[in-house]
C-alpha cells in the first residue's frame, strides 16, 4: 500500500513575536486542509506533532494545538529527534498509515525561538550534543561543524569561497520565497567578510534560529487518490543513527547516518542519487550542504566543492538543492524544517513552484538531527 | 499480522544517583535481551524512546542511549506525551511492526528526575498544564487533581477513606514488589493524617518523582513465535486526546480520552471491560485510580469509591489492577510508567509474577499524559 502526501501548508518563517505556538501550527494546518480539497479537520484521524520542546514555555505542545485546532479526542503525541523532528514525525506517520491503523494523518513541525537569548540557545543547542563529555568543555553547534569543515578543507582542498558560494546560490533562491527569513541576495565577499563565528565558519556559513510552522497531510493511497489529482507518493524512508559524541565518529568528512539513511531510502523507492532531480538537504551551515551532496551520492567525497563551483545545485545542474533558499535563507525553526522540506518537495513536483520550479519527477529531503545523531532521508514521486 | 513482547526487563525505580540516564537506560535493556532468549542488540532494528525530556541536562536522549548501547547505525528517536510517552513510545514500536517496516524493536521508556528540586519539578509539572491560561495563574498537577477529588466527592459520595484505601492497596503490592521506589505498607490512618498537599489529597494520596527505566523487546508475528515460547500478544491499542485546558473539559468526574481509547482497544481486541483479568492503571494520585476503574469500565461511574472498599481491584476480586505497587509504590519516572506497566502485565500473563501472581489470560495498561490530554489504553493476552 503506497503513501501519499495530499496537502501541503507553510507559514512565515522569522522572527514571529505576532503568534503563539498553537496560532504558528494553525496557519499551515488550515492551508493544508485547503490545499487538500478542502477536508475537514474530522477527516484526520492523527496528528503528527514534530518539535523539540525544550525551547518553549509550554510543555506538551501536541496537546495545546489538538485543542486550539479543535482536534480533540483525535490521537496525537509528539516526536522529537532534534533538528530532524519534523521528518521523524513524518515517518511516524507513514508508518501510521503502512500499518492501516490510520487512513488520513497531519503532520505538524513546529517551533519557536526567538523569544530565547543567544547566550540561551547557545547552551541549549549545546546540550543536543554530549553533555557528559563535550558541552561541557563547551562546545557549540557552530563548533562541531567548523571541525568538520577545516578537516574537509584539509582532506580535500575544500575552501571558504566554495562554502560561500552555497549561501550565495540559497540566498538567491531564499529572495524568490516569500515564505524565507531572509530574502536578500548576497554576494561572496559579503559572506567572506562577515562576522568570524568559529573558524572557518562566518555568520553567513550558519542558518539563522527562527520561529515557524508547516504541515502536510497524509493519507493512505486509496484516500489520496480521492483526495487529490496529483498525489505525491513517499517511495523511500531512511532512518539511522550515528554516535552523539562526535569524538567517537569514525572521521570527520562527512555524516554516517545520512549514508545509512539515504542508502536505505534509494534501495525501497529502487532509484540511484542520479535519479533525484530535485534535493532539500540540511544546510544548517554551509559545510554541511557540502558534505550532503556527497554522503547522498550526488558527487564523489571530496568534491562537493567543485559540485557548488560548477553550479550543479542550482536550476539547471545535475541535481538542484535548496532552491526555496534552504534552512540558510529561509531559517531553521528546527522542528519545522524537516516538514517545510517536504511542502517545498511536493510543491516541485506538483509544478507549483513559480519562479524556482524545476522540472522534476522524483524530490529527495535530507533532514539531521544534532551534529548527525539522527538522519531522516525521504524520496518523493509525483 | 500479531505483533507480541518477547522480552521485559525492569530496573530498580526511585532516588538513583548512582546512575546517568544512559545507565538507567542499559539494565532493563539488558535484562530485556537476555529475557528475549538472548538475541543480540545486532537484531533489534528500531530503538522507539520514551521519556519527557525538560528533565534532563542531556537533550537528545536517544542519541545518547544508542550509542551507549552500541546501537548505531539503527533507527531511533523520541516519542513524547508526557507522563504516557513510555505507551506512546510502544505504540510508535506497534506501528513500526505493524507497517512491516520494523521485525525487532526495543521500547525503553527512562527518566531520571530527583535530581531537580522539587520547585524545579512542580513549576516543569506545571507547564505541561496550559501555559497561557493555567499554569500562569499557579496551577500544578495536585491541584488539578484536587479539583477531579472534590467534585467526584460532591456527585458520588466519594470519601477520603476510599481514597486512602487506594494508597493502602498499592503500598500493599509495593511491599512485595524489589523493583518498587518504597516497599512498606500503610495503614489508612497514616494515609489520613500525612500532610495535606491540596485539599482533599494528602501525601499519600500522590504518587512519586522517581529515577528508573524498564524495556521490552517487541517482534512481529513470525520471529516473536522464534524467539519465545510464551509471546504475550498485543491485541488492542486505543490513543485519544483531550482538551489541554482543563477548563474546557466537559466534566470533573472523569477523563474523557480514557473512555475514547479504551473503547478503541476493547472493539479492536474484541473484549469486554469485564474480560480484563488484570490491569495496570495510572495512579498518579489515588483519586486517578478510582475515576480510572470507572472511565475504563470496571464498574460503573460513580462507584469505584466502593470498587475499591469492596476490595474488587485486589488480587482475587472483580478486576486486580497496580498489583506491582502502582504509580503510587512503585515510584512514577515518567517516561518509563508506560513500559513498566506493560512489563509487569507480561509477567503476570507469563505466571512469572510470583508472591504477586494473577491468574490472567488477559491483561490491560492505562497511561494517563498530563492531567488526560493524552491516554493511551493497550490490551494483552497471553
């Protein structure tokens, strides 16, 4: 029995002092139930809840918007795996839907951050990684991953002005989305002259903490079918894991779990990474997009580099990633984000992607959690 | 396809100093892979987390428990819904078998929790009630209790004695139970005069904080029939939602989400309240275990005030139900209430439970999340 996704909703992503939690969850849900031929909120039998709750005052958040929703007494519960939370809550609900225990499904990520300090986030993003034998010592986010970028420039002659040259190409298409953060084009001096964060990493190698919201529906195939003309189908889940301590990693070039994660996704929907014409992968910092063409197999290890140089991520390369400007332009309020992939995803392969559409029949998302702990790989089939 | 619990184990719950989550988390998951005929954490394919995380120092839970146990690269992540999410973290394991997608899954439900004070722990408490109408205003979870405790004693007649009693049986079981945070008996009386916390419960009307985990091995028809002799089959799950706001609710004599999900999990077991031969109920405060016989159907509304002064939840009455201790003896960690309760309800239906023994085909776990903005209801049967 196929999987299909029915409707797709996204809400602003920025600095949202304006809503509430349950209001940033109901914005892209009744876009959602629109967009989805207009069903009712009684048709969905399960709410998908992703989300990392500790930045928020309010606990049990799947329960606060089951009722602000009118959901009740509908089955929901949270899933959490990290900046990957939304993609675990998709694959909760695809598996909800494989088992035949649920026929229709929303999925909600969700999340709000900036009513935090940096100082704050900092330490809180900081205990994503180990607290026992790293946050500690006080490593960051922007730390872990200045790590993995000086050592895949000293492996492979990567360099800063390549990993520039990713918030460039985000940033261009980020401009195109009125749904981003930011949508400002920016130049590579520009990038290369901003403010140092970690060595190599400057402000514009990171993605910005944001509040935000986006759902999908979900359904199994004979209500999908129903439901709407142009069902996307999920052809391929992934899911694995790598060690929390990064110190324990086998190197430092790249992410295991999205190996793993994405040889499993490509093996179930019976496609090579050449097969994917269009990518939403995790930049969270611009080493990390690099990184992800090669761990999915969109080039060699070593090469993302010249992949970006090339412009092969762009509209009209090999394989276009992050063309509504990614976690770097758009922002990553990181519960949302792995769900936001996937309206992006679905919206391509509808061909409702106005400016930014490529033409494509099979999307990918590639969503991390922590520093690589978790990796959610999704294909998508029009 | 059946899915059924090849494997339990179950660690000491209450003050566990000696023990970081990872280490909590290790004993039951050891003692469970041993229990499962000693198959190798190498078989088990998904590794589905229960816990509420605000807790914790170490965000992340899963990733740190996977590499603790030597479970990368397989699949993990959390699932979360408050005090049920030991049960929503099984009911995400039934849909993994179930989807076809998962054979082997482990389920470990861990919380570690007196390390906070206790103001840390009621103001977290609180935020699990509705942050922007409740909690600001002083709610905790004692109080909301309260309110279900006078307004049950003003319809039905309920007494603090019967209340009481309720404490007495499940320090009663406690007492024969090692795993249990106390393991004494208590009379009524004391019960009655222990401090008042909010009127009409007193100490020993309220459960405890407690450290502890406990894990189950769950498998797919065909390799659960390898590997045990004796599968206690899961044949019903039943998940609701209720209104977050308490305020909302349509009454204080009862949780409506444990009326929704039990009745999903009878009709899908295809049983009678009356065919439940043993039962584990959450218990958080000892007014919960009475509404709870009621709202599952052991006796009808309004009477489990007699329920338990006739003694028909004891062993040899109507429906024995927390005869491990309960919530109340044993200690309540949170995220592990949900698996522990389906771990003792496997041993009972295993004639493994000793000086404690049932005699039970059928069994039932109720885990309540927040004040029944989650239930979750599950049937098993030997």
């Amino acid at each position: 029995m196929k999987v299909g996704v029915v409707g797709i909703g996204h809400g602003k992503f920025g600095r949202r002092s304006d809503a509430t939690v349950q209001e940033l969850a109901c914005e892209p849900f009744r876009d959602a139930l629109m967009d989805a031929g207009g069903i009712s909120r009684n048709d969905i039998d399960f709410l998908s809840v992703g989300s990392s709750p500790e930045y928020h005052k309010q606990r049990s958040l799947p329960g606060v918007i089951a009722e602000y929703l009118g959901m009740n007494p509908q089955s929901t519960w949270l899933t959490e795996a990290a900046c990957a939370s939304g993609s675990a809550a998709i694959r909760t609900a695809y598996m909800a839907i494989k088992s035949g225990m649920h026929e229709i499904v929303a999925v909600i990520g969700v999340q709000k951050m900036t009513e935090l300090t940096t100082p704050e986030i900092l330490a809180l993003m900081g205990r994503v990684g180990d607290v026992q034998w790293e946050s500690i010592f006080g490593t960051t986010f922007p730390g872990y991953y200045a790590m993995y970028a000086t050592r895949h420039m000293y492996e492979f002659g990567t360099t800063k002005e390549q990993m520039a040259m990713v918030a460039v190409k985000n940033h261009h298409y980020g401009a195109l989305n009125p749904q981003a953060m930011f949508q400002k084009e920016v130049t590579i001096e520009r990038c290369l002259s901003s403010e140092k964060v970690a060595y190599p990493l400057n402000v514009f190698d990171c993605c910005a903490n944001a509040d935000g919201a986006a759902c999908i529906i979900m359904a199994n195939e004979k209500k999908a079918k129903k439901l709407n003309d142009t069902p996307i189908w999920i052809d391929g889940v992934g899911s694995a894991s790598a060690q929390m301590s990064v110190l324990r990693r086998p190197h430092f070039i790249g992410i295991p779990s999205t190996v793993e994660a994405s040889k499993q996704a490509y093996k179930q929907a019976g496609i090579k990474p050449e097969d994917v014409q269009v990518a939403e992968v995790h930049d969270c910092f611009t080493i990390a997009e690099l990184m992800a063409y090669e761990d999915l197999g969109f080039c060699k290890k070593g090469e993302g580099g010249k992949f970006i140089e090339n412009k092969q991520s762009y509209i009209g390369g090999k394989t276009p990633v992050n063309v509504d400007g990614g976690l770097k332009a758009k922002g990553h309020p990181v519960g949302a984000t792995g769900v936001s992939m996937t309206a992006e995803i679905v919206k391509q392969l509808r061909g409702q992607a106005g400016k930014r559409q490529v033409n494509a029949e099979i999307g990918l998302t590639h969503n991390v959690g922590g520093i690589g702990q978790y990796c959610f790989v999704h294909i998508y089939r029009r």
